[in-house]
C-alpha cells in the first residue's frame, strides 16, 4: 500500500507540473514575446512557446534534482536552491534556444546576438522554473493541505521552523531522535517508535529548526538533545545516541557541526 501511495503521489505530481508547463506555454504562445507574435503564424507561435515551455521544464526538473542530491547545497534555503537550480538549468537551456534559432533560421552570428539570446533564455527558464519549484515545495503538499484550524493550532502549539513535525503520524509523538533515509523515503524516529514519511531529506531539513537537530550525513539527521558521546576511530566519526544507535558523521558535516559545537 505504502509503495502505491508513493506512485500516486508522484503521478499526481508530474501531471499538475505537466499542466503547470502547457499553461505556461499557453500564456507565452498568446503573449508572443521576443518576436514571435509578429513573425509566426497563431498555430505555429503556440506550437513554438509549449514545446519549449516543456523542454525547458524538464530541464528545471532535472536541475532541481541535481541540486536537491548535492549533500552541501541540501541544506540551503529554497529560494538560494531555486536560483542555482535555475543556473544550471540555463545553460542547457541555452542550447535549446540556440538550436530553435538555428531551426527557425535566426543563428546568432555574433558574440552580441549569442549573449543577447542567453539573456532570453535566462528569463525564459526562471519564467518556467520558478513555478514548478512553488510546486515541489513540502509545504504545497502538506502543511498548506491542512484544515484552517488544524494549520493555526498546530502553528501555535510548534515553535517556528518544527513544520516537519505536522507530518508525523500522532502514534509517534513529536519527541524526534533521528531520521534516516531510505530510497525516497524517510524513516523517522521518535522516543515512541519508528514508521516512513514520502519525503526528501532535503525538504525535511528545509523544515526543521536548525537549532534542535543537525543533518549529519546524506542519510540522517541527528536531534541535538540525543546525542550523549562522540566516538572518534581514525577518520570516522559517529554520534552515540542515548538509545544506543551509532550515526555516522560525514567528513563533509564536520566543520558545520564543529562550529555548532556538537563534536
């Protein structure tokens, strides 16, 4: 059941991000910017818009993903993620654009016309990009989900920046130990137990108050409070929990944890 709710829920995804890209497409195909309005015919300037709306899409996506696995940028806010994911995406979204120019007869001949359609890729893609991340953010799909009421009294009853903590199923409390991924999902424990979450690590980080726990690894986040040694065996270093569990550190952690005073 578990593995057909995980289905679902990306199915559901891609279809309203695949909605969200052709509406996109739409827009810009009846706007016709830098052009297009005048120089192609109404059916070929739709056609034009949507099909880059999409390829320029799915190379947001696959950033956005890039950006979300590389272990020092995880922990960044969303808005700084965003825009190194948009970046990134530029520059094969460059290529897109320079081999449509090409296509419709318009190569850029000149270091100036080459800079000039970068720029309107650049906008292009944070035009697209932009609101397939407002899309993938955890709050989208959980928080803002909730009733009125339930969001004000769980609000007032969580300190700010515990939005992971609405989450949890209420079997499990809200007292975290750690968390520890597992393929898409995450495991996460509690002084009452254990059960998964469909969720990235990245989006449970973004949501948790950094001055109650630590991501100390790619896979975990440790609460500071269960922590009770650190056990050194040369270049490894792990976090003894009160619970018995060893979590392993990774060496790209260290300097954030030692400046945190955790080690």
């Amino acid at each position: 059941m578990h593995s057909a709710l995980r289905e679902v829920t990306y199915l559901g995804r891609w279809r309203r991000e695949f909605a969200t890209l052709l509406a996109i497409g739409a827009i810009l195909g009846w706007l016709g910017p830098y052009g297009t309005y005048s120089c192609l015919a109404v059916t070929d300037r739709f056609a034009y818009w949507i099909l880059r709306s999409v390829l320029v899409g799915l190379v947001c996506l696959g950033a956005f993903h890039l950006v979300a696995a590389t272990v020092p940028v995880a922990s960044w806010p969303p808005a700084k993620r965003v825009l190194v994911g948009v970046l990134i995406a530029s520059i094969p979204g460059a290529l897109i654009g320079f081999a449509i120019a090409t296509h419709l007869g318009h190569p850029p001949a000149s270091p100036a016309q080459v800079a000039s359609l970068y720029g309107r890729v650049m906008i292009v893609t944070v035009v697209v990009g932009i609101p397939l991340h407002l899309l993938r953010m955890p709050t989208l799909g959980g928080y803002a989900d909730l009733p009125l009421r339930t969001k004000t009294a769980a609000a007032t009853a969580l300190p700010v920046g515990s939005a992971f903590l609405h989450r949890l199923p209420a079997k499990l409390g809200t007292d975290l130990l750690y968390i520890k991924a597992e393929d898409h999902d995450l495991r996460v424990h509690t002084n009452l137990g254990n059960d998964l979450l469909l969720l990235r690590m990245s989006d449970a980080v973004a949501e948790l108050n950094p001055m109650t726990g630590r991501q100390v690894h790619r896979s975990y986040w440790v609460a500071r409070r269960a922590v009770t040694s650190v056990e050194r065996d040369g270049y490894r270093t792990r976090l003894v929990l009160a619970t018995g569990e060893q979590i392993p550190v990774s060496r790209t952690y260290l300097p954030a944890l030692r400046k945190a005073g955790w080690l």
